[in-house]
C-alpha cells in the first residue's frame, strides 16, 4: 500500500474550512485503499464525446482487469455531494498522494491536463507514478497537438523512464491500456 506523504500541506496555507475538505477526502480515498491491489487516478480531458470515452475505457478495463485487484478513479468522483472549498490543485495533490499510479490520457494541449502535468512535473514524488497515455500524430510536427512546457519536458522525462505511452488508434489504445496496467502492477508489487 502506497504510504500518503502530504508534506506539501504546509505551504499552502489553507483555511480551516479547505483543511476539513483535506480530511473529509483523506477519509474517502482511505476507505477506498484496502479494498484494492492498487489505486490508479486517471487523468484526461472531461467534455463529453471521444476524451472523455478514453477516460471511462481505461477505468472499465481497470476494473475488469484479471491480474490485480485495480480501482481507477477520477478526480471529479470526490467531495461531489458537498459544496467544497477546495480547490482544484489541492484536491489533484491529495488524491494523487494516494494513489499507486497517475495515468493521464492526453490527445493534445486543449483543456483537461495541461495544469495536472504541470503539477506532475513539478514534484518528482509525482512524476515517478506516472504512466502517461499520449496519442501521436502520425505525419505532424508535435507543436501541433502539444505544448511546449509537454514537449520540452514532461514527455521527455516520462519516455526516458519507459512510462510514455503512445498511441493513435482506438485500437491501439485499448492494447495499450493493458501494457500500461502491467507496468502499474510490476511497479506496485516491487
């Protein structure tokens, strides 16, 4: 089980009100964790249509996966019944305390992760449990889909360390899914 290190609490000076919300999701992710091998938050783009369809794609065959026990969860899964003050750095930064593994999916630089990979590669602690999913472009130069803090630094990080990921197929995708939860479980049991 993945050891909960919030060290970075202390320098975000947070409310009394956004410290309670701190606690109340400490307690949801922690009554999540020992039901699983592993606890993957899954990161990606939340409109509705083909992003959000890779998101639900990962976690369902997390879940149906037959060699481990996974939980893949997302952030907008937490706090939802309540009117929460925390915002949305923190929330990242505590869930991804939890969990084993960070995948984010991305298929260019337009919404979704762009703040979360910024977040990733600024701590190292985050960077190392990340597995990232990056669709290729076959034919185009990577400045057309992608940023260049993503170019320059992020992607680079993560391929020097065998934990990027591409793909530009739906099928290839799906066959990708299933290399990225092996890694996830080979690093998890090590």
């Amino acid at each position: 089980m993945n050891e909960v290190d919030h060290s970075w609490l202390s320098d975000e000076g947070l409310s009394p009100r956004e410290r309670q919300d701190v606690y109340r999701l400490d307690s949801e992710l922690n009554s999540i964790r020992p039901q699983y091998d592993g606890l993957i938050f899954v990161l990606g783009n939340y409109d509705r249509g083909r992003r959000e369809k890779r998101i639900t794609d990962f976690r369902e065959q997390a879940h149906e996966w037959g060699r481990a026990d996974l939980a893949a969860v997302r952030m907008d899964q937490f706090l939802e019944n309540v009117e929460d003050h925390l915002g949305g750095h923190c929330k990242f930064k505590v869930i991804a305390d939890h969990a084993d593994a960070i995948v984010p999916i991305i298929e260019d630089d337009e919404g979704g992760v762009t703040w979360e990979q910024a977040i990733i590669r600024e701590y190292e602690k985050y960077q190392n449990k990340t597995f990232m999913m990056k669709r290729s472009y076959p034919g185009t130069h990577l400045h057309e889909n992608y940023s260049w803090m993503q170019t320059t630094s992020l992607f680079s990080t993560l391929d020097e360390n065998d934990r990027l990921y591409e793909w530009s197929s739906v099928l290839e995708f799906k066959v990708m899914i299933d290399n990225v939860l092996a890694d996830i479980v080979a690093t998890i049991e090590d």
